[in-house]
C-alpha cells in the first residue's frame, strides 16, 4: 500500500479569534498516512486550535486544509469522518458504553450485527470486553479514557485526533496509557494527530513532533532528532533539560566556534550562528558533560558543587561553573559511585559538537 | 458479626456508640439549625392545610342543634314518614333553637338539603313563638297540619342525612354533584355544571402555560448556559428583571399593552395586520391569560433549565458531531437527554404555579380565563362559604400531589434538578 505523505496538509493556515491577534501563523504541515504525529507544545501555543480547525469546529481564518487531497474547510465537522478523543472524554454520560460506541455506527445507519460485531471488536481492542452494559460514570478514569479511544476507532476513520487524552490520568496509568494507545495505533495503522504539552510523552509516543510555540510550527522532525538537535533554543529549553550560556561568537569555523562567554571561552556547534559578532545561545544536554573526562574533549572546566540531590536512578549535580551557578549535571546511579560533596570542586568536559550554538534566547 | 468481636475503640467503649456519642452533638447542631424552619412550617403550612380539611368536611352545626331528633331517627327506617317520637323530640330541639334565635341557622342548613325547607320552618316556629302547640297532645299531628311538606317522607329523610356530623357534599359540589334523597351521587343538571369547566380550564390553561414557558425558556436557556460571560450576565439580567417587579405591576401592564386601545393592538393596526374597527379582544379572554402568565412564570422554567445546561460540557455536542451525527442528530441524541432533569423541574414549578395562579387570570382574564383559583377566592369572599372554599382548595392540593406522583413515576423526582 502506497502511503500518501501528504494526507493531512495545513497549507498556510492563519487563525484570528479576534481580529487581532494571530494564534496560528502561516501553518504549514504535512502529515503522512499512517503516521503518529504530536502537536506539542506550551498553553496558548495554537496547538489546540490546529487541532479544533482540523476537526471542524473552528474555521481557518485564511488558507486550506486538505484531506486525501480534498480541501475540507467547508466541510461540517460530521462529514468529515475524523474520530476525535477530547480532553475530557466526552463519554455520553446518559448511554451505556455500548450505546457510546454504537453511536457513530447507528448515525451512518449500520446494520445491527455489523454494530454488534465492529463494538466488540473495538472494545476488546482496549481489553474493555465486558464492559457493555456500564455506564460511564461507573467507570475509572483509565476505562473512560479507553472507552473514548474505542469510539473514535469504532467508525474505522481515516484520521483520529486526540486532545491531551491523558491529562486527567495518574502518572503511571498515564505512561501505560501511552503505550496502549501507541499499540493500538501500530496495529491498526490509523493516521493519529496527538495533541500534547507533555514532552515525554511526545517523545515515546510519536513518529514525528511539532513543537508549537506562539502560533508557529518551530521544528518538526522525529524525537531523536529533536532531542538531540533541537534547531533553536526555544526548542532547546522545551525539550528536555538543558544547560545554555549566552555570549557572542568569535570566531567561526564550518562545524566549530568560539563563543566569548563573560570571562571565558567555549567551543559550540554553530546550528543558527553564521558570522562574527553574532548574539548566541549554546545549548548543552546535562547528560553530556562528563565528570573527570579521559579522552580528549574540546571543553575542559573546573567548576564547584554547589548542590547535590539524590533521583534514585541518576543523581543532580548543580554546579557553579563558567560564572553561572545553574550548571547541571545529571549522574547515572552506577556501580563505581562517585563521591560528590558540596563544596568540593571537579573537571567536566564536553565535545564541542554537543553545545549547540542557537540563537540568543 | 458475633458479639465478642465487635470493635471497641481504646477505652473499651464499642465503637458504634462510641461514634453516636461523637456524632450527637452534630445531629442536635443540625436539628436545632432546621428546628425553626420546622416550627414556621408546622404552623403557617401543615396546620392549615389540616384545619382546612376539618372545615370542608366539618358539618357538625346541624348534628349539635337537633341532638334528640338525630337520636330519635336512629330507630327510623326512613321509609315511611317517622313516629310520633321523632316529631316531639324535632319539636322540643327547635324550640330551644328558637328561644336562643339561631334557628335561621337551621332553616339555611336544611333548605340546601331540600329546597322549601326554610319557609316550612318559619311557619313552624310562627306556632312555636305564639305557644300554639300543646304538648299534651300527639305533636306529630300538629305539625303535620302546619304544612303538607310535614307529612312528605322526603323532608324528614332530609333530615335524617344531615345527621352525620361530616359530609363530603362540599367535595361532590365542587365536582358538580351531590347526593340524591337516596344517598346515591348524582350530576347536577348540565346548565349548572360550572365547577368541571373551571377545573378543566384551569388544566388546560396551565398545561399550554408550561408548553409556551418551555418552548421559549429552552433556547434562552440554552443561550445563557452557552454565551460569553459579559452577555450572558446581561441576558440573566433580562430573564430575572420581572422578579424584580411586582406582580400586580406586570399584570397591569399587561393590561396596558393588550387592551383593545392598547399598545399592541396599536401596532397592529399601524401595520395594516388590523383594521381600525376590528381590533381584537386580546384581554378578559385566556390570550390575555395565556400571555401574561406565560411571562410571570417563565424565569421559573429559565432557572433550572440553565442550570443544568450550565454542567453540560459543550465537548459532549461537539463529540456527538464529530462522530458523525448531525447537528440536530447531536442535540436530540446526547444534548436534549440531559437537558431533562431541568425540564422536568422547569415544567413541574411552572404547571403547580400555574394551576394555582391567581391575581393574573382575575385582572385580565376576564370571564373565560379565570381558573379555579378566582372561585375559591370568590367563595372565600363573597359567598362565604369557606367550606366549599377549603373543600376546592384541597382538591386543587390532591390533583397537585396526584400530579407530582405521576411525574415521580414517569421521570423521578431524583432527576429533578434545580439548580
């Protein structure tokens, strides 16, 4: 099967609520057949929106969006075929959960066998088998929540979008829920838009990310990708943690330069740099800087240990170092057990080609 | 649970009355909070309702002014005109009453039971007053020969039905009825039927009030549960500003709006929808009725209706829709069916409201748009007859509960929801 890659397209969407104020800029994306993607991104992104433009309920102030090459803008919300898990659920509190996922099939007139079989088949799908006859409200969060995926599958739609389906959710139920629903979406093969806020949650889940901030797409690629080559330092600090030092370039070179911190001097990977003089923001992983380095590294500091606090798995080392005392380190919890004390000072070091130099935050 | 594990708390006390020793001083907090609300409800509602009860079925004045008469009857088959007996203590009764000059009350009494009975007694008591009755001789031939009526069974057996000091002719009137001489119910002729039309207006026009309150207040409703705050506001504002009226205040402007010189008629003959001199009658009929109550009483049917739209995620329309339903198959199937609980709280206030409703139907409805209501007032005022008054007023009380019953049934009264 042929996979059409451009199976959703947002092309040049603008968005206003008020006339004024452009919430969605410019949007264009494209999402594949078949694919996982995530909109993530802070509150007030235009995440959501996208998402709700996609759906229906809300119009396109300018530009088209486009489904299997048809434009669906003049679309009413329940032509269009897009299953939709909401925030909330949205179980229909007054049905059973049969009459909950019978629901789509009886509007499109299904026969009742059909109905019967497509329900059982979408209920066992979310381990729920059994459950016909509750009502939602007798019901877990968990169950709920699966209940709502069941019904947005049940129609077999083309698309299903899902608006922060795990919000409500506890922790762990949370990270099992993400591995179900990924599952589920393996298996089935349905293309998923998933909106999100949630970073780990983008990062396990999805084949693609869009990090949304102030109305803009900022960088759409895979997790690994994103993590480790974030493109600008807004994508930097959202994803993640992070060390940064602003200063300005120096010298410039293909794939190395020098930024001039206050009073010193590091090597950066300039990504957003191109020439002397330039402002940056380098941006560097904690779990990247290694304590008492062996092999030869391009950034070798000394810094003091200003605190020290215990994650279980890894341990946080908060360093003062190169005049900022916001130095982390992240320290696997492994066998040779360093001895880290307050107030003692150590060497770190780091290859330039993990500081990335963006563009000044 | 045997005794001997029961759980004691640590000192030693069990636990069950160890947590109603803890929870006392609560209960009696709380039972002190409602006890006045209790006492006020007990005096100004409970207590009347049952001294109305008393008074419409209370016919004890007759049973205490003819005590030997009633005893003499007892033995009386009432199928031939009564012994001697039955005449002289009659006789002796009416003669106390007269002496005490309260035997009009008699005369009154007796002729609702028969008419001519109140001037047959006048002609009595003529004799009694002037001492033309030997009371040596056989009274019952001496009575019998003031009138004929005396010596007709039907009058005695009159009598003999008053005896029992309740009755429930005021109820059997109240649904045109009454009992016959043989104790049987019977309809009044059908001219005089005017009870039955009254409680079926009354039925009719507070079931189409609750329908027009319900098909306006729906959307208003559904407007306020939906709109942005700052319109929202405004609009409850507008729905709760005649509340802020008085009563009378709106029913007259009623009146001003709907006259046949009114405002409207006005309008209407300014668009030409009218001519001049064939505007219509818009008030003292059931549209002037219809119109203002349906006004008075629709924040009643508003009120609970918003607030349970208020609690309806507007995620559960937009669910419905982007599953495939349209949008009205999105309202009717998920949207309408949660909305009940509010309508059936909106529709039971606005129909027990409405088939009670008062001063409106008496100032603009005219003679075809009152309701039972103006004819219990008219009896408590003008007639006089509270009795008839209470007997009606408890009959409206029962078709209410009768009517809540039947809703409790058909919906349950656990779905009603008022805010």
């Amino acid at each position: 099967m042929s996979k059409n890659p451009e199976f959703v397209k947002f092309d040049k969407v603008d968005k206003s609520y008020d006339g004024k104020v452009l919430v969605v800029k410019d949007l264009q994306l494209d999402i594949a057949e078949g694919e996982f993607i995530t909109m993530l991104g802070p509150s007030g992104s235009g995440k959501t929106t996208c998402l709700m433009m996609l759906a229906g309920f809300e119009t396109p102030t300018h530009g088209e969006i486009l489904l299997d090459g048809n434009i669906i803008s003049n679309i009413p919300p329940h032509k269009r075929g897009i299953g939709m898990v909401f925030q909330n659920y949205a179980l229909f509190p007054h049905m059973t959960v049969y009459e909950n996922l019978a629901f789509p099939l009886r509007v499109r007139k299904v026969e009742k066998d059909e109905i019967d079989k497509k329900v059982d088949k979408a209920l066992s799908m979310v381990s729920l088998s059994g459950f016909e006859t509750r009502m939602p409200a007798q019901l877990s969060g968990g169950q709920q929540q699966r209940v709502a995926v069941a019904r947005a599958l049940v129609f077999d739609p083309a698309v299903v979008l899902m608006d922060e389906p795990l919000g409500a959710l506890d922790k762990n139920l949370r990270e099992s829920m993400q591995y179900e629903i990924k599952h589920i979406h393996e298996s089935i093969g349905v293309t998923v838009v998933y909106v999100t806020h949630d970073q780990s949650e983008a990062l396990t889940m999805s084949n693609r990310i869009a990090v949304f901030n102030d109305g803009k797409v900022q960088q759409l690629s895979d997790p690994a990708e994103l993590y480790e080559k974030p493109v600008n330092s807004f994508v930097a600090e959202f994803i993640g943690e992070n060390n940064t030092f602003n200063g300005e370039v120096v010298d410039i070179d293909k794939d190395k330069c020098k930024v001039k911190l206050n009073n010193s001097e590091i090597f950066a990977n300039p990504i957003s740099v191109k020439s002397k003089g330039e402002k940056t923001t380098v941006s560097l992983r904690p779990e990247r800087a290694l304590i008492n380095p062996t092999n030869k590294m391009d950034n070798m500091f000394t810094g003091k240990i200003e605190e020290v606090i215990y994650h279980g798995d890894h341990t946080r080392v908060r360093l003062n170092l190169l005049g900022s005392s916001e130095f982390i380190l992240k320290v696997p919890n492994s066998t040779s057990n360093l001895e880290l004390k307050v107030g003692e000072d150590i060497d770190i070091g780091w290859n330039s080609i993990d500081a990335r130099a963006l563009d000044p935050k | 649970m045997s005794s001997e594990n029961k759980i004691l708390t640590t000192d030693g006390l069990p636990l069950e009355v160890s947590l109603k020793k803890a929870e006392k001083r609560n209960k009696i907090k709380a039972f002190l909070l409602v006890a006045p609300l209790l006492l006020f409800l007990l005096i100004t509602y409970i207590f009347p309702i049952g001294e109305m009860f008393t008074r419409s079925i209370d016919d004890r004045m007759i049973t205490n002014m003819l005590p030997k008469t009633f005893e003499s009857m007892k033995k009386w088959d009432g199928k031939e005109l009564p012994p001697e007996e039955v005449y002289r203590s009659f006789y002796e009764d009416y003669k106390i009453l007269a002496e005490k000059k309260v035997h009009g009350k008699l005369g009154q009494r007796l002729n609702k039971e028969k008419n001519g009975f109140n001037s047959i007694l006048k002609r009595l008591f003529r004799k009694v007053k002037s001492n033309q009755i030997d009371e040596s001789k056989s009274i019952k031939e001496q009575i019998i020969k003031i009138h004929k009526h005396y010596r007709n069974v039907d009058y005695w057996r009159a009598i003999k039905r008053t005896a029992p000091p309740y009755t429930i002719n005021k109820y059997l009137k109240g649904m045109d009825m009454y009992l016959d001489e043989d104790g049987n119910v019977a309809q009044v002729s059908e001219d005089r039927r005017i009870h039955r039309i009254l409680w079926l207006r009354t039925l009719e026009i507070a079931l189409f009030v609750t329908i027009f309150c319900f098909l306006m207040g729906y959307p208003i409703a559904h407007l306020l549960a939906t709109l942005p705050m700052k319109y929202s506001n405004l609009l409850m504002i507008c729905v709760l500003l005649p509340f802020w009226t008085s009563l009378l205040v709106r029913t007259a402007s009623w009146m001003i709006l709907l006259q046949q010189q009114g405002l409207v008629n006005d309008f209407f003959v300014m668009i030409g929808l009218v001519a001049d001199d064939s505007r219509p009658e818009m008030m003292y009929n059931k549209v002037g009725t219809y119109v203002a109550m349906t006004q008075i009483l629709l924040p009643f049917m508003v009120l609970p209706l918003y607030s349970v739209m208020k609690t309806i995620s507007p995620s559960l329309m937009r669910a419905g829709k982007s599953l495939g339903g349209t949008p009205f198959v999105a309202f009717w199937k998920v949207y309408f069916p949660l909305t009940i609980p509010g309508i059936g709280a909106g529709c039971l206030l606005v129909f027990i409201l409405a088939i009670g409703y008062y001063i409106t139907p008496a100032l603009v409805g005219g003679a075809s748009g009152t309701l039972i209501s103006n004819q219990i007032a008219f009896h408590m005022k003008q007639t006089l007859d509270w009795s008839f008054a209470s007997a009606m007023g408890l009959m409206l009380l029962t078709g209410v509960l009768v009517i809540y019953w039947i809703y409790n049934k058909l919906v349950g009264v656990d779905n009603i929801k008022l805010g």
